[in-house]
C-alpha cells in the first residue's frame, strides 16, 4: 500500500513529502492509520545524520499513535478501531534475557521504528511522518486515554517511557525526593510523572523565567541551577536525579545533591562528552551515575495506563506537515512548550 | 601514657621515631597493644599532604591488630588479652541516618583513624603506626583468626572491606561474574573476597606477568587489559566490577564489559580525573558508574568473620618501622605482593 510520508532524501536536504509502501499485514501483524505523531529531537539528529548510519530515504517519527485500520489472523487484543500507539520499537530478538525480561529496549538485535533493518522496501524501517504503518502486534500498544487526548498521548511514546522507565527501575514514590535536570520534552513530563508517583519533585533549569511553569508542572520545589547557594541548599538530600539535558555540563554540580545510594541516571548522551565527574563524589557518598534508554514493551503499556487512569498528557503544539521543518529550527532553540506534534490528516494538503 | 610511634613532623619529612600520648581509657573505651600495622596507600598521600588538610605530627595506618591491654567499666564484649582490630575510623557522630544504618563511614561526623578531629593532644587523632591507640568500644572489631595469622588481618581492616563492602552491597555471589581490576593491595583482596563469596572472578591486570599471581589469589580468569581482542571476549559479560586502580584510565574499556544493569564500583579517587566516560555506553544497557569508601562497623566486624570461617588473610609482606620510609618508595612502585605490614614490636628499637 503506497502512503504520504514526510521524509528526508538525504542529511543536507529538507524534510519533503513523499510516498512509501507498506506492507500488507500479516498474520501477527496490526495496520494503524496514524492520527498524530510526535517530534523527538532523536528525529532531527538521525535525519541530518548526526549520529552515524541514517539511510535514505529517512522518514522519521517514533511517538506514534493511530486507530486499528486491520489486524492479521493472529492478531489478539487488537480490533479495527481501536486506539494504540507505536513507540522507538518494532522489533526484537524476541529470546534473548532482555526480551525474556520485557526489556526489548535493551536487546541487541531491537529495530527501531526508523532507520532500523527490514525485509520491507527500502531496507529499512521507515517511521511515524506518514499516514500509516504496519507493526506486528507484540509493539503494539494499547491508549485508554479518551479519544479528545489522543494527539497529547503521542509524546509518552518516547518522553513519557523514557523517563517513566527510570522512574521505576529506581524506585521514585512517596517518600522519596526526586530532581528533573532539564524542563523540556523529556523534563516535564519527568515532572508529571514523578509527581504523579508520588514523589517530592525538585525540577531544576537554568533559567528563573521556567519557574512558573515547572511549578505548574506538578514540580514541589524549582531551583536555578546557576544559583550557587539555591544549589548548596540541596546538597546531598535527593533520592534519584533524572538528568535530561544531553549538552555537555558539569555533572558534580547533580551529582552532589544525592544522598548517601542516591543515583542520577542520563537519558540523553551529549554530541562530546560531559566534563569528567569527580570519582570523589561518587565515593563519599556511595553515589551512582547511570544511564537508562526508552523502556520496553509491558512497562510502555503501564505508563500508558497510569497516564490513563490519572489523566495526564504530554503539554504539546500541534503542528501542520508542512510545517515540521520549521518545527526542527525552534526545537534546536528550545522554542516549544514542550512536544510538537504533527497532525496526521495535513500530510495529504502537504502533499498535494 | 607516652608510647612510641612513627610519623612525619612535615609534608616534606621523612617518617621517624616520635613519642606520643595516648589518653587513660574512658568508661566506652578499649586500649590495645597494638601488634601490627598495615601499610594503605592513602598513609602515603596523607602524610605527604598530597590530599588537602594533613595536620603534624602525622602518625598514620589504620590497618590496626592487636591485643587487648584494658577496658573501661562500661565495654560490654572486650576483655583483656582479646585479639581486635582497628580500621579506618575511631568515632562518628552515632544518630544520623548513615550511623543507624551501620555505615558510620558515610557519616558526615566520622572520625579517621588518624588526621580526624578529636579532644586528645594534639588536636587530632594519631594512627597505628605506634605502640598502642585507645578507642571507643564501638569502632573496635573483633578478630577471630588464630593468632598466628594476626599480621596478615591487618589489611583486613582497610583493603579488605574497601573491597568486601561493595561485592556485598552489590550481591557478588554464586551466578554473578565478577570483574576485579588492578592486582595490588585493594585488588589482591577483592579477588579472594569475590571467589569466597561463591562469584566467577575475573581478573584485570596489565601485566601478562600477573596471570599466574591472580590465579593463585583465586581468579578464575584473568584478563590482560591492553589486549584488545581479550577484552572484546568479554563485552557485556560481567555482573560487577569493583575497579582499586586510582591512576586515572579509560572506564569505557571497562564499562563495556558489563551486562545489562551492571555497575562499575570505584573504590579510589584518582590525583587527576579519568577521560570523562561515554554517556552512550551507560544508557544503552542501563549501566552504572559508582563509588564506595571502605564499610561501615557492623559490615566490617561480618567480613572479619567471613575470613576468619574461609581462612581468608591477605598476602603481606612484614617490614621493621625503621623500613617505613623504603617501603613507602616501593609502595609507589607498586613493588609490593601485597600488603607491607609494620612489626610493631620493632618501634622501640627503632626509637633506642
């Protein structure tokens, strides 16, 4: 089935529309019409080639959701109709202790819902940028959020795992005290979703003009990190750091805010490497510093429905397919609030 | 009471005989003969004031074994003529969170051995490079080697739960694969802690000349970390590293070696900062870079008894206090298998 997408023919050209197959599904597999996909900044760095690797055509796109368009013989807990979402992922090994574990995320052989290897034409996966996809229906997630939140649901697809699956893994709830380095795309919904856990949130941003916002956010307390003394004051009371600036910066200025096992994990690795932290401030205190990628498929689907069930969204700026380059030059400036996401139905008026 | 000890009157002194005094015990407090002393790298950086803060006369060591030699009317579990030990730390603050946890080490009132604040003449605390030393029953451990092997607990007492208390903290045992780099004072006891412990042990040395020696410790591998093909073998393959090379290194040679959720423990703070590590390689299997300093007292007295049950002393080397200073230039060399230890009965001939 041939669709409009909206691609990249090579790293120094724009994004343009374009036409793609899909394949027809098959047994195991769900066709989604695509409402709205969200724009990650991963998308800009793989479609200028930035990290090394990007084929071309690129079409980008990974915070994906959609309406069942048809389900293969196999498919179970999936109907025409339904509402679902496609994340970073579309495939995996599917036996290895990473896959066993639901952390497909971690598998060596997991494809990525773009630029990942395919038998489909080209070669490679091609991504959320266009009007459908077709994904085997282990990747598939199920949105119980209403039908009126769905383009604000896209971004939890990689913003909301993304930090959700730290949150998790190190424990964020009551009684713990949790910073956010970093309110953007990833930070705030670090914010809402550490909030929503239960935790006490500390949303730290060099700029004093973001407090309001973070504190809007659901952030307990907002500290400007370039203040020496508001950051002295929180010296060694955080349970958990979730880091999401990926520029380089000095690390020691987070790390020493942990408590004695406290952890500061970076879901973002900067384009050259951060200053090296000071080992003795790891030392001192038992500190860690760790890294953590997306999430896998169970815990994708209950951040999903935490979300549902405690109504929280993505804050976005819907945004036209014609519009998406521009998109890219306000993102690299930090001009959104906090996820652009792209309307689907503007693809064929791109096109046209 | 005057005994006799070893120390330095400045940074730039070599170490001599000095007499010093030691309080008459209080009602809290064990005075030990001590036998022997352990000879720890940081007694070089701290007498040498290479490390910020060092106050003279500096008596260092605090690898401390001896005798008991009187107990004041409230010690509950010490008599006379017990053998103990001294480690790292004479006193703390006994109430905050880290105290309560039995991790006296992490606390922010913690006491060295020597160079801490303390009420005794002169101001500060003076080591175990000397005749005896009077502390609170608290910080004093019981040995339950026999007394044969006296001098060979010593490094217990630092080297032994530097390495022990993070193989416990991060579940070193049977099914876990652990990595020990560097072979020397801290490493040669990880090796042997970690293969006690039920792990498979592999160790990390860049010496070829080293594979018999880690071997006879108890590695059930060994590794040669500048040959590039060896370290590939073993990518994403360790559970646990616990990394004693202080000298500034490559972490990413190492990091790539553990599996998914495997940290890497530094247990030294090297002089200048290692290349600041690849954020990628954390992030892509959730990885962890951390730190730990020495252990806490309850820790340090179960790791004494698991030595003493295994039979497990370290590999030492004895040394008369007049040879302090010539061991102290080996040490550098890293010429040492493993552990200098002082006689103590040899102060008072080298002070005649």
């Amino acid at each position: 089935m041939t669709v409009i997408a909206y691609g990249a023919q090579a790293a120094d050209r724009a994004l343009e529309p374009m036409h793609i197959n899909r394949r027809a599904p098959g047994a195991h597999d769900v066709a989604i019409d695509i409402a709205y996909c969200g724009v990650c900044h991963s998308d800009l760095h793989q479609v200028r080639s930035e990290w090394a690797g990007t084929l071309y055509p690129c079409v980008p796109g990974h915070e994906i959701v959609g309406t069942v368009a048809a389900v293969g013989a196999h498919v179970q807990g999936f109907q025409v109709g339904d509402l679902v979402g496609v994340g970073c992922m579309v495939d995996s090994c599917r036996h290895c202790a990473d896959c066993e574990a639901g952390l497909e995320n971690y598998c060596d052989g997991m494809v990525g819902t773009y630029n990942g290897p395919t038998a489909d034409a080209p070669g490679h996966t091609l991504g959320g940028y266009s009007q459908s996809i077709v994904v085997d229906q282990h990747f598939v997630l199920r949105i119980r959020h209403p039908q009126e939140q769905l383009a604000a649901v896209a971004p939890l697809l990689c913003a909301g795992i993304t930090t959700w699956s730290p949150l998790r893994h190190w424990q964020a709830g009551p009684g713990k005290t949790v910073g956010i380095v970093g309110i953007g795309g990833l930070g705030h919904m670090g914010i809402k979703l550490a909030r929503a856990m239960g935790a006490h949130v500390v949303a730290f941003t060099t700029s004093e003009s973001k407090r309001a916002d973070a504190e809007a956010l659901g952030a307990n307390e907002v500290v400007v990190s370039r203040d020496a003394a508001a950051m002295a004051a929180w010296a060694s009371r955080l349970d958990l750091i979730i880091n999401t600036v990926a520029a380089p910066h000095d690390l020691d200025a987070f790390l020493t805010l942990l408590k004695r096992d406290g952890t500061m994990v970076l879901v973002g690795a900067p384009p050259s490497p951060h200053p090296s932290p000071q080992v003795f401030n790891l030392i001192i205190r038992r500190r860690a510093l760790a890294g953590s990628m997306i999430g896998g498929i169970p815990e994708t689907q209950e951040m999903l429905d935490f979300c549902a069930a405690h109504g929280i969204t993505a804050d976005i700026e819907m945004i036209r397919a014609d519009q998406i380059n521009g998109a890219f030059e306000r993102m690299l400036k930090g001009d959104v609030k906090y996820r652009f996401v792209i309307d689907s139905a503007t693809l064929a008026q791109a096109a046209a």
